[in-house]
DNA sequence: AACCCCCCCAACCGCCGCTTG
DNA sequence: CCAAGCGGCGGTTGGGGGGGT
C-alpha cells in the first residue's frame, strides 16, 4: 500500500521557523489544543506540513521544555538509560523532564555517541566470561574501587543517585566498556543478568514501565522475550549454563557458571562489605529506576 | 578579510502501529 | 475486515555558526 504524503509537497514553507510562524502555532495551539496536526496546518494559516508543526511544537514550542545545558545528572542518566534501553529517544527523554527525543538523541550523537559508540544493548548484549581473572582478584578489584551502595545517598534528579566523586572515573570505564562492548571491563555481562532466568524477569521491565509512565508495551515484552530466547540458545552454544539459585536461609542468590572455568557468585541483599560490581551496577540502575527495594527482595 | 572546514542541531523523511470510518 | 488517516519514532540531512589557516 502507498501512503499518501502527509502534505503536499510542493509549495509549503521548509527549513528554519520564523518567530512570525512560532506566535501563529502558539496562539492556534492555545485555543484549539494540540493534535489533528493536519488541520493546525490547513487552519492555522501556516503553510507548513501537519509534521512540521507537531515537530515544532513539542520540540520547541511547547510549555516546560528546557534548551541545552544538559547537566552532569542528566548526561549520566543519557549514558545509563542508553546502555539499558539502546537508542529509544523518546523512552529516555521520557525520564527526562523537559528534554525531548530530538534533543536527547542529538545529544547522543555529537557529544557521546563518540565516547560510547552506538551500542543498543538490545540488539548487542553478549554473554561474556573472562577466564583470565580469577575471583580473589576479581573481589579485591571490587573492594577497592567499590563503595558498598549506601541507602541514604544524596539523590538527584528523579531520584537518581548522585554518583560519588570515587565512583565516577570507575563507573564511567566500565560504562564505556559495557556500553561498547556489552560488558564491563572484566568480561560480565552486566545486562543479560536480565535475559536470562524465569519470565519473573519481566517484572523488572513492567516496573519500568510504572516508572516511565509511558508504556512498555507489548511489543516491548515480546522483544525481551526473543532476547531471553537468543540469549540463552548463545549460552547453549557456547555451553554456558547460567541459573539462578534460591537458597533456604532467606538470602537469594545468583549464580553465573561457566562450565569448566571460574565461578563468579553473585549474593544478593548483601548490603556491606564487598559488594560485587555486577550487584553495584544493578543495584543502582535498580535505585535510579526507583526500583531498589523490589532488587533488594529479590 | 576571505576562505575553508568542521560540527552542531533544527528540521525533514520514511516507516510503523494504532485508530477511525 | 479493510483502507486511509494520524501520530509517534528514530535515522538522516543540510544550513549556518564558529574556529582555524
């Protein structure tokens, strides 16, 4: 089937908007509302497309909408929600108040996307051991980078927590490498921990639907599902066996196993002393995502 | 001062899913 | 049920500003 172009494409005003323009969008905007964006167009007397002025409108005309300076809080959150949810603008702009899909996404591209590379983690997560690092070296790594996550952390903006001043060149390698590579620096996989295990996982991405307000949908559950599924025929292939082990004593545990290699066991609800940084990075994206006591339960 | 190049970002484009008649 | 319309999204483009030579 042809769709028919939204507007004709001949003789209706292209590029930059004039303030002229802007006042008659607004003022058209104010009494009838936003919406049937085609009409705006054929009434409004702006020979723009219906698209164009959507576009204007809830980029830059739009009450509440804040221009550049995006802050250390904000970038931070981009970088986070970027290698949680890949290139979806409009979700992480959803997080962001007053930041738009465009602004976010242009953002990305010309003062990130050079840093952290285009990685989706929907599309690139691989499950990755690194054999060579052994757990003693593995846990003193963790000790001594690693503050335990403290429950009264300042927080910023929608309730993230402001990363301490230790923890940020730390953190920003291995979102770098997570975000390149689909793991941190020592070959975890810190976002197919997701993938895999029961379809109870998919609560975590319904909770994320509550926090944004906006709608995971179905198609959404349907992608995590397909994920889980190539994620663990990968596994299978590379005779990775990943479970998740509920132990009797209360305290829920995580275990990755390669078969025939080191074992990295993961303990969760373990609230001080060493905490791993697979536990840290979930534990905070669990924090940020408003999240931390249904990660603590587990 | 003039020219060139690079980069930013506002805007466009095409595709998709949902809604409507 | 189907076709067309509509809104939303992400990828891409290109105008223009700024810096370098």
């Amino acid at each position: 089937m042809v769709r028919s172009p939204c507007c004709a494409k001949v003789g209706i005003n292209k590029g930059a908007w004039s303030s002229q323009e802007d006042e008659i969008l607004i003022n058209y905007v104010k009494i009838h509302g936003e919406g049937k964006w085609r009409k705006v167009a054929q009434n409004a007397g702006l020979n723009r497309c219906a698209k164009s002025c959507r576009l204007r409108w809830l980029n830059y005309l739009r009450p509440g909408i804040k221009r550049g300076d995006i802050t250390k809080d904000e970038e931070d959150l981009i970088i986070r929600l970027h290698g949680l949810l890949g290139n979806r603008w409009a979700l992480i702009a959803g997080r962001l108040p007053g930041r738009t899909d465009n602004e976010i996404k242009n953002y990305w591209n010309t003062n990130l996307a050079k840093n952290f590379g285009s990685f989706s983690s929907r599309s690139s997560c691989k499950m990755k051991f690194d054999q060579d690092l052994g757990i003693q070296e593995y846990q003193d790594h963790i000790t001594m980078n690693h503050s335990p996550v403290d429950p009264n952390e300042p927080l910023g903006i929608s309730g993230i927590p402001i990363l301490k001043e230790e923890e940020k060149p730390l953190l920003a390698n291995e979102s770098t490498s997570f975000i390149k590579n689909g793991s941190n620096d020592h070959g975890q996989d810190m976002f197919s921990s997701l993938l895999v295990g029961d379809d109870d996982d998919l609560s975590f991405l319904m909770s994320i639907d509550t926090d944004f307000g906006e709608g995971v949908t179905d198609f959404d559950l349907q992608l995590f599902r397909d994920d889980q599924a190539a994620v663990r025929q990968e596994n299978d292939d590379l005779g990775i066996i990943v479970s998740r082990v509920d132990s009797n004593d209360g305290i829920s545990s995580s275990s990755l196993h390669s078969s025939g290699h080191d074992q990295v066991k993961v303990e969760r609800g373990l609230m001080s002393g060493q905490i791993p940084s697979l536990h840290l990075e979930l534990k905070k994206l669990a924090s940020f995502l408003d999240l931390e006591d249904d990660w603590t339960e587990l």
